[in-house]
C-alpha cells in the first residue's frame, strides 16, 4: 500500500491556500471547470458513485447512494448542507481543512450542489469556529468575484447561493436531522427517521447533509474518475482519510493515510511511538465516543465497515499508563451529561447518572449498587434511546468497564 | 374495506404476541393495541398529540429488525409480528422508569397528584421500588449556590405567581405533552442535556389565555391546578358559612371519570355532600353560573333570611381561565381534579 498517497492535504504545506490565486495554481477549480464544461451530472454521479466513497463523519454511508438520492426526487426545490459541525473530542480534521484549503472544500460544495440540482447550499459550522467562519467568508468572496458560485456560475446556465450558517456548538447538531432542526431555527435535537433528509429534509425539501471532508475529495473524483478513486485505500472502504493522532504520542496531528492502515503503523510509524520512558496503555478510536484498543489489538485495519470498532470521526487519542483512568472516565461522561439533547429519557437520565457514578468512581466511593446501575445504564443507552448518541455514550465506558475491569 | 372521506383504507393482517390481529394502515402498533386491549405502558403519548416516542417505554420487538422499536410511532406494515412482552422489553421499561422514578420515589405522600399520577401507576404496575439514585431535582435556583454543593442537583423552576396553574419542574418528565398541546405556544424546552426545564421564555410568570389543556394532560404534578386548599377546606368547614356548589354542565361526568381513575365508584352528589357543600346547583348547558349566582345571593337569601356575606360560591367547573379573571359574588373555582384531589386529601376515596 502507498502510505504516500494524498488528495486532500497534498499541497497544504507549500504555499498560502487560502489566496484563490495560489489554488488555482496548483489546479484549483480545474473540477468545478470540468463539470461546468460537461454540463453531464448523471455522469458526475456516477463517478462518484463508482469511487465508492463512504461518508467521512463518521457513519461511512456511502456518498453516491445519498446523492442518487436527492438528484433523483421528484422535488424541484433541493438543498444541500455541508456539515462542519465538527465536535468530537480530540477531533479536529475539518478545522484543519478550512485553515489550510478552504477553496477546495468550496468547490467540492458547489459540484455536490450542482450534481443534485440544488439552488441553495449551506455551510453549518461549529459555533466556536470564529476564525474558520471568517476564512470561509474570505474565500467565499474571493470565488464569488470569480464568478464560481452565484448566477451564471462561469457563464453556464447553473445559479447557486451559498450561505455560512453558525451553530451554537452542540454535539449533536452533527446529527443531520438536528442540524436541519438547527437552521430551521428549532431546537437542535434529533427528529424521527424515516423520513430521511434525503426525501424531507431542509424545509421538508431533499437535503444532502456530506462531511466536509467528504466534499473535500469530490474535486479529485472528479478530474481523476471514480475508478482510480476506488484504487487507492482499502478495498471495501477506498480513499484516503485524515487522522487526529493525539494523546502520548511524539508527534500528534492531522495525517492523511489511505483507509486501511494499522493502528500500530499510525501510532508507531507516523506518529513516531510513545515518548520515552510511557507505556503504551490503550488508544482510542474515534474521540470521546471511541472503543478502546488494547496492545494485542492494534494491527486491526483502520477502515469503515470494521464490526469490532468504529473508526468514526478519525481522531486516535493514545493513552499511556501513567493516565488516571478515572479522571478519564469523567471527561467522558461530563462530555455527554452536558452535550446530550435531553429528549429521550434513557439518554438525559443515563448520561446524568452514569457521570455521577464516574464522580464518585474517581473519589473511590463506588456501591455495590453503583456497579449494578453502571450495567443497567449502559444497556439502556445502547439499546432504547432515540438516536446513536446513546449507543456512543455507552462506548468507551463499556470498554473500560469490559477491557480495563474498573469495577473491579 | 371501510372507506374514509371517499378514499379506500388499505386493511391488514398483523401479528401481536402470536396472535393474528386486523389493522389499517396508518395506524400504529400502539393504536391496534389499545384498540385490542393489549397492555403497553406510554408517558409520552397522548391521542391527538404528535409521536414524540421520547419516553422510551412503549419499545415493542418486531421481526423485521434486532432493534427495540417505540410503538407509539411504528405504523403498521404487511407481515409484520410484535412482541409485546419479553425480558428485554421489561427490561428496558424498567430501566428506563426507574431513571424517572429516582425523581419521585419518596415524595407521593405529600404530592399534589397522589393516586392520580401516570408515573405513579406505572411505578407500581413494574414494581419499581430501587433505590440506585438519589433525586436530584430540588429547589436550588441559583446556579453558583448549586456549583459550591457539587452534590450533583439540577435547578428546579417553580411558578406560582399565576392565578390559575402551579408549575413546579421537579416533578415533569418532560413528555412534551403540555408543549404540544398549548393552543397558546406558551410552553418550549430551556437548557439542554440533564439541565433540560419545560418553561415558558426566559422563565417568566406563565402568562396564557389558562385554558388548563396543559394542566389536564401532564401525567405527574408538574402542572396542577392552583387554588387555596387551606383556606377552601375552613370555609368548608365553617358552621357558619354556607357552601353553595354551581355545578357546570357535564362537570358531573368529568368528576366521575377523575374518581374511576382512583377506582371509587362514589355517587356525584354524595361526593359533594361528604365534601361539606350545603347546597348544590347543577347547571343546564344554557344556564350561565352568574345567573345562578345571583338568584342565591339575592332571592334565594332574601327568602331563608340569610346574610348574602356567609354564602361561599363555588364554581365547580373545568373553566380555570375564569380564576385569572373572577366575577362578582364568586368565591372560589374548582376543576374536575380539584375536587378529586378534595375528595382523596378528604379521605372520603
């Protein structure tokens, strides 16, 4: 396998991005060029379809499906949302797009809108993204006077709107129905599927909700074609995706690597191991709502689709022995107590007394009774709440319950 | 096949605990239940009320899918077969009620809903009686005040200060139903996560046309009606005061329905007797109470010599916004609930 492959972050440390001009120089556009020149999105669909790319937020749905989706209702008026509602603890990978090629994620948006005939795009972003909402608005101008996006989009025939729309910074705001409920100006919690966005979303329109890194690979499927996509990476999930490595590693950040990898090769190779004199304890995949990943697991293929864990939003926090479990164990759960929506009862009442217990388990006070409610909270959350959020809470603290024996 | 303002409804076969049921399309597993008199504990449905499927105990097992499904919400499809009762079921309504009941478990004695609590009777029903939690809503408005105690208590908000209806959040359970409900939208969620209150904005005093809707749907006693019990049960009792009931049309059929509820089969005017009114007047659907009212203060005194001033008017009826605006003459109001809640505090149910 090429670990040497990149698509999204090839040019990021040679020059300033952020200009128009040194995008384009570096092909920027090129894409949206191409599409407009063609004016064929059922064969831009298509490729992207036959790239077989799995949507980068975290639940690998493949893209092409949602697209053939939306592209093909029978309502006129669509919409599509690009999702930077990026929250996940440890996880800062479409952040790191913005600061560093917003203009690619920009013309993946405009292709993706224009594939599904939409009128209208929008960017939710995380509310505590200021500095990443402003170069958005920078480059957004920039290829406005370009005339990339607004009426006649290169003297074509093609019209899109596109719009920053800044969330609060809830979690669970990256669920797309919530994030829907979001700019519709309700209360940003999960509505009941079926029906999927895909057929009423956005103001009851078709709405195709992608990752913003999803969209960051859609200019390289285009000029380059599905085919050669689906060549690179693993084989059930191609494509290359970018990691947050963190944690007691010696060099942490964001690397791009082909979807297939080992987690011992991206610890060990590219993050250059653990510092002197720590031991490596466990990593978790995914960010806060991660499964843990004891030593003798970690040749373990890091792809979507893997039934033992998720590789979810990409981020890889390495914990080492000298961590206190328990002050671990109480982030966590603090983070869903607080970021949980609060509509079902499973999830508002699990989350709250599971970081009780995680509370009273880092003042070495635990019950009998505790340990009893731990297993019954746990199996509540993943099995009766309203949306994953439940299942995700549940992850990491079943795993230090089953894999590291804290109530013991 | 029925047909239903001009168009077919589509009829089918479906199984429930290995048992072949008929339903109609668009219904949902809970309604061919209900209708079927099969047993499913809800909080958060309310017939007529949007499916919030938020209070997570009406999960069923069907074969098309591992999941636990709400059946509030899943409609009715071909071929499809439902559990109703199994261990996992059981175990997820027991679970889930007692993440509820850690808020209530204790405080049903001195309770404005005692015996007449949705949560209460499912409680019972799945004998929830452990103790895993302590309750952690409690009267501990300001926010600094309860980050000093770090005894892990969530803010409760109390409004007493409108005339018709006490809401206090430490009992609700947010089911929505009262949100769903309000013909005047007064009602939404503040703060999120296990911080989450039902409220009115920016917590102000509920200031709505007081239709009580809201008061009649909540299942605990986040929502009751507000009235004097104190002073209602001296004037009462009052030897010399003389308690005059106006009953307002079908008052009689609601009360009853309240008292079927508690499982007492008391006759309405009994009831009222026991309860130390004097004199009850039941009211025609054309009648209005201030006519009535007004026959006994003037005529009816004038004619058994009685001073006007020790009559107390009560006006039995299910019409609370008259509490925020009260007529002359008028003493007091009371709902359906009230007089039930009378009757239990009475002991006369």
């Amino acid at each position: 396998m090429n670990k040497n492959i990149k698509i999204i972050t090839k040019y990021w440390d040679v020059a300033d991005l952020k200009k128009i001009k040194n995008y384009e120089s570096f092909g920027g556009y090129k894409a949206l060029h191409k599409f407009i020149k063609d004016k064929n999105s059922d064969k831009f669909a298509d490729e992207i379809k036959n790239s077989s790319l799995l949507g980068r937020g975290g639940a690998g749905f493949p893209t092409g499906d949602k697209l053939e989706a939306v592209a093909g209702s029978g309502e006129k008026e669509r919409y599509f949302i690009c999702n930077l509602d990026e929250s996940e603890p440890g996880t800062y990978k479409d952040r790191a797009i913005v600061d560093n090629d917003p203009h690619k994620l920009i013309e993946g948006i405009i292709i993706l809108s224009l594939i599904i005939g939409a009128r209208k795009a929008f960017i939710y972003i995380n509310g505590n993204y200021g500095k990443q909402e402003e170069i958005l608005e920078n480059a957004l101008e920039e290829a406005y006077k370009k005339k990339y996006w607004g009426e006649k989009i290169l003297k074509s025939d093609y019209n899109l709107e596109i719009g920053i729309f800044s969330g609060a910074g809830a979690y669970i705001c990256g669920e797309e129905t919530a994030l829907i409920n979001s700019i519709e100006g309700s209360r940003g919690e999960p509505k009941m599927r079926p029906p999927y966005p895909t057929e009423k979303g956005l103001f009851g329109k078709p709405t195709l909700v992608n990752n913003a890194e999803t969209i960051s690979n859609i200019s390289w499927i285009v000029i380059y074609g599905g085919e050669e996509y689906a060549k690179i990476g693993s084989k059930n999930s191609p494509g290359t995706k970018l990691f947050v490595l963190g944690g007691a590693v010696k060099k942490p950040g964001v690397y791009e690597l082909p979807l297939g990898v080992t987690i011992r090769e991206l610890i060990f190779e590219i993050g250059g191991g653990l510092a002197k004199g720590k031991e490596f304890w466990f990593a978790q995949i995914g960010g806060s709502s991660g499964r843990l990943i004891m030593e003798k697991e970690l040749d373990a293929k890091l792809e979507f689709g893997n039934k033992d864990f998720s590789i979810g939003s990409g981020a890889i926090l390495v914990v080492d022995k000298t961590t206190n479990i328990y002050d671990l164990l109480l982030s966590w759960t603090g983070f869903f107590r607080r970021e949980s929506c609060g509509k079902c009862v499973p999830c508002r009442e699990g989350t709250f007394r599971l970081w009780e217990i995680a509370k009273r388990l880092q003042d070495g006070e635990i019950s009998e009774a505790d340990k009893k409610a731990v297993k019954d909270i746990l199996w509540t959350l993943e099995n009766t709440t309203f949306c994953p959020f439940g299942k995700f809470a549940a992850a990491a603290f079943r795993d230090a319950v089953e894999k590291l024996k804290i109530l013991k | 096949m029925p047909l239903e303002r001009g168009r077919r409804i589509m009829c089918m076969n479906i199984r429930i605990n290995n048992k072949i049921y008929e339903a109609r399309e668009e219904e949902t597993v809970l309604d061919v239940c209900r209708r079927e008199g099969i047993r499913i504990p809800t909080l958060c449905a309310f017939s007529g009320l949007p499916k919030e499927t938020v209070c997570r105990l009406c999960l069923v097992e069907i074969n098309l899918t591992d999941k636990l499904v709400p059946s509030c919400a899943f409609q009715v499809c071909e071929k499809l077969e439902v559990t109703t009762e199994s261990e996992r079921i059981n175990k997820a309504r027991r679970i889930n009620l007692e993440l509820l009941w850690a808020d209530h478990a204790g405080k049903c004695a001195g309770c404005r809903k005692n015996r007449m609590c949705e949560l209460q009777n499912l409680a019972e029903e799945y004998k929830i009686e452990n103790f895993h939690f302590v309750p952690r809503k409690e009267e501990i408005t300001d926010v600094e005040e309860r980050d000093l105690l770090k005894d892990n208590k969530s803010r409760v908000v109390i409004d007493n200060k409108n005339p018709a209806i006490f809401r206090t959040t430490e009992y609700c359970i947010e089911c929505r139903r009262c949100i769903n409900i309000c013909p005047d939208k007064a009602f939404g969620f503040n703060h999120r996560a296990g911080d989450v209150v039902v409220g009115t904005p920016y917590e102000k005093t509920l200031d709505c046309s007081f239709c009580g809707k809201c008061v009649e749907v909540c299942p605990t006693a986040a929502l009751t009606d507000q009235n004097d019990f104190g002073k209602i049960i001296k004037d009462l009792d009052n030897l010399k005061k003389m308690a005059v009931a106006v009953v307002d049309w079908e008052m009689e059929k609601g009360v009853l329905r309240q008292l079927k509820n508690m499982k007492s089969q008391k006759n309405f005017d009994d009831l009222l007797t026991e309860l130390g009114f004097e004199k009850i007047i039941n009211l025609s659907k054309e009648e209005t109470k201030n006519e009535a009212i007004k026959n006994i203060k003037a005529d009816y005194a004038r004619k058994e010599k009685i001073n006007p001033e020790s009559i107390v008017i009560f006006f039995i009826s299910n019409k609370i916004e008259k509490k925020a605006n009260k007529d002359e003459y008028l003493d007091y109001i009371l709902s359906e609930r009230e007089i039930a809640r009378l009757a239990r505090d009475r002991k006369i149910i």
